[in-house]
C-alpha cells in the first residue's frame, strides 16, 4: 500500500507571475530552462503527484516582480480554493523593508499562508549567489523583519550554503520560538572532502537548536541527477544528525523536472529511506510536513 505523501516544497507558476520565466533566458544555478518556459499549472501537478500517494502539498514562492508577493499569495489561494491543491502557502516579503508588518498582515489574510522565504543563500561563485552579502541575516533591519514573522506565527523557510550555516545557527538561537525549515538539506554545492566536511559541520551546527527542521529537497540542484547513488549519502547524513520528526520531502518540482520526473524522485526518496522504521517513513514523507504546515 503507498504511503501517503506531503510534498512540502514544489511550485506552480503562469508566466505573468514569473519574470525571470518571461524575460530573456538568463544563467541559473540549475542550468537550462528552456523547457520550463511556459505555465506549469496545478492541473499538471496534481496529475504528476496523486498517482504516487501524494495527498497535499506546500507551495513556495517562486520570485515574483518587486511588489507583487501579496498579490502571488492571493493567486495560489485562489488555485487552491479552486482545485484542492496547494495546502499551504511560503509567501516572500522583504524583511529588510519598513512596511514588512503591513505586508505579512496582508498576506495573512489569505488562509492557507504558513510561511515566508526570503532566500539568504551567497556563495563566492556568482553564479550560486542570491542574497546581497553573506551575514545579510545579522542586519538589524531583518532582525526586525524576522521578528513580524515570529509574531504571526509562521515559519521561516531558511536557504543557506554550508559557508553561512554557521551564522544561520546563531540566528536560530537568538530566535528560539521561531520554528526555521532549512531547504534543500543544506545546499551541498561541494562534494569534494572539506566540502563534505564543511556540509556536516554546519549540519551538526543547525541540528542542536530544536527550532530548525530540514527539508528533503533539491538535492539534484548541483549535480542535475536523480540517484540512490549521490541522494543517500545527504539524507542519511542529515536523518542521522535531526531524526527523522525534524525532516519533511520536498519534490522541488518542476524544477527538477530537468532532470527527472517526479516518479523518479519518489522511487529515490522510498529507496534512501528503506532502512527506516514504518514510523520514521512515514514522519518524513507525511507527518512533519502536516505538524509543521499546519494541514
């Protein structure tokens, strides 16, 4: 009998909401995206998932033009009241803005809204880099942003490379009523040995402050592959370090579609986690995805 499944991490998109889908082709961290240049709708996702025990989903935001992040959360409310899926939402705002109260407070009037994501992740290649600088997270300006979410209750969907997860780790202390969700297991950009080595300390870092669950997603980012092969290593690693309560599946999709097709992902994620119990399966692939989203 198929487990049932939460994808805690996948994204839906019409070219009107999605400029760096619309406007010209442009260098990203996950190559070519030619065949990801059109509407990817819930239709498609729905008929992609539910034939592998998916039964919700999580839908995260995907960069939308400057200031239409509450606009984009009031789209996937109205997909979701329309269609069954998504369950909840991952909004942006700019934490670092002076009306980041005024905007949360907007986009919580969307109910299906549980998080927010505002991407931290630098890297010394351009071409991985996001966020302005790398200690962007210790500005006072998004220390008063962090603190708007905190206080409506939502999460915040951290995405860091392991050179940050160090300073990542401070900010989970000093918030320890904020529940964070680290994406894509850490970002492993670097399997070289002190790349590795680099990962798992920052890893070991995050794991001791309760308030930070890991995401089981993107992990064919770097290496554009979908395989037991390179997949195990990562998810045991980060099982061993959170438990199995602390991380949740994310497909990641369409992005990973690149690459893979969601079966695929699927078959991998079963296989990387057969060695666990019935109920640390069913933790990752269901229960910590529905404990911390609230569905």
């Amino acid at each position: 009998m198929t487990e049932p499944i939460i994808d805690a991490h996948h994204h839906i998109w019409r070219l009107a909401h999605t400029p760096w889908l619309a406007g010209p082709p442009v260098a990203r961290i996950f190559g070519d995206y030619t065949a990801l240049r059109r509407d990817y709708t819930v239709d498609e996702f729905k008929r992609e998932v539910t034939a592998h025990g998916v039964v919700k989903s999580v839908y995260v935001q995907i960069n939308v033009a400057p200031g239409q992040e509450v606009e984009e959360v009031a789209w996937v409310q109205s997909v979701g009241d329309a269609q069954g899926f998504p369950h909840a939402i991952t909004g942006y705002a700019d934490l670092m803005a002076p009306d980041v109260a005024a905007v949360l407070d907007r986009e919580l009037a969307y109910p299906n809204l549980r998080a927010i994501r505002q991407q931290l992740h630098w890297h010394e290649t351009p071409l991985y880099r996001f966020a302005s600088r790398p200690d962007l997270m210790h500005d006072a300006a998004f220390r008063h942003g962090l603190r708007e979410v905190e206080a409506r209750n939502l999460l915040f969907e951290l995405q860091v490379f392991p050179g940050q997860m160090a300073d990542a780790a401070r900010l989970a202390a000093e918030f320890p009523r904020l529940q964070f969700v680290l994406l894509h297991a850490g970002m492993l950009v670097d399997r070289s040995g002190p790349g590795w080595a680099e990962w798992r300390a920052g890893m070991r870092g995050l794991a001791a402050y309760p308030n930070v669950a890991v995401k089981l997603s993107g992990l064919g980012t770097f290496v554009h592959e979908c395989s037991t092969a390179l997949w195990r290593p990562v998810i045991e690693e980060t099982l061993s370090l959170f438990g199995a309560q602390r991380c949740l599946f994310g497909s990641n999709f369409p992005i990973e579609s690149l690459w893979t097709s969601y079966g695929r992902i699927i078959a991998v994620m079963q296989d990387c986690l057969a060695a666990l119990s019935a109920a640390e399966r069913r933790a990752v692939l269901h229960d910590a995805a529905a404990r911390l989203y609230r569905l």
